[in-house]
C-alpha cells in the first residue's frame, strides 16, 4: 500500500539555545531533507510544521517556526518526521524505499516467489534489496538490470530474472 507520508527523519535532541533541533536523517541525505519548508508530526498529515535546515555532519540541523528557544525545543526530541510524496515527485523508475519494502519478488519466467523485500542496503555501486524466503532464510540481491526487470510499488511486487546462486545452494 502506497503511503501518503513518509518518514524522513526522527529529532533526536536540541542544538544551541534559540531552538534549534538535531535530525537523525533517514533519507538521502542532509540536502534533499533541506529542500523542504513543511514537515508533519504524524503520519497522517495532521500536525504540519514549518521548517528550515541545514546539513550538519551526518544529520541536519532544523529550525521550526514558532520555535525559539530550548525550553520549546526539548518536547519535540523523539519525533518522527514524514513528508507529503506530493511534496516530492521522482523521475520515472525511481523510488522511495519505504515503498520496495514489503514487495514481493517473483520470477519473471515461472512466477515462483523468493519472498518479501526486507531492507535495502546501499553499497555504493548499486542498491542491494535483502529479502525474506517463506522459510525463513535471508537472500540478498543487487538491484541490477541483468536481474530485476521489473518494480510494481502499486501492486507491490518485482520481476527478476534471478541469476545462477542467487536463491539456491548451487
């Protein structure tokens, strides 16, 4: 099920005394976090609020609106923060992560399940989706051509053409 609003991050404490918070990031990165001026409390989209941030390290650092000293600040430590999908449209073939977990994977050829996508861990060369069998047992596959050959988040499956090892003991 496609979600509405996505988790980006979580405020993780306060930094300096104007109100300023600490964003533990949970997308891309401190740049596309800061490409946006309204976030929300829940994941519903109820509880909106305007924002400004920066990068910083490895998090990013966020000023709300109406917020201007510590005092106000120290509440909102261990808030989830979502945006609004609407808020951020992808080229074509490009997806949230949120929305490959869950799917399941299928052979093209046969239709055999391998199972649900679990995670997706970042290698650098390519992303890897790692995957849960039925059974129990834990695959991992690199998001390459050669082998998924088709991302369904609506119907929330994928098509691969699984290469020799993947999936068995062979």
């Amino acid at each position: 099920m496609i979600k509405e609003y996505l988790e980006v991050g979580k405020i993780v404490g306060t930094h300096g005394i104007k109100g300023e918070c600490r964003v533990e990031l949970w997308c891309d990165g401190g740049d596309f976090f800061s490409c946006f001026t309204t976030l929300y409390l829940d994941k519903d989209g109820k509880e909106s609020i305007s924002v400004k941030s920066r990068p910083h390290k490895n998090i990013a650092l966020m000023k709300i609106k109406g917020i201007d000293n510590i005092d106000d600040a120290i509440p909102l430590v261990g808030k989830v923060l979502y945006i609004n999908r609407d808020d951020c449209p992808l080229p074509e073939d490009v997806y949230f992560v949120q929305d490959i977990i869950g799917c399941e994977v299928r052979d093209i050829n046969d239709g055999t399940v391998y199972g649900k996508v679990t995670d997706v861990l970042y290698t650098g060369a390519n992303d890897v989706y790692e995957i849960k069998a039925s059974d129990g047992k834990t695959y991992l596959m690199p998001k390459i051509d050669e082998i998924v050959k088709e991302i369904n988040v609506y119907e929330e499956y994928i098509l691969i053409e699984p290469m020799k090892g993947l999936f068995d003991e062979d």
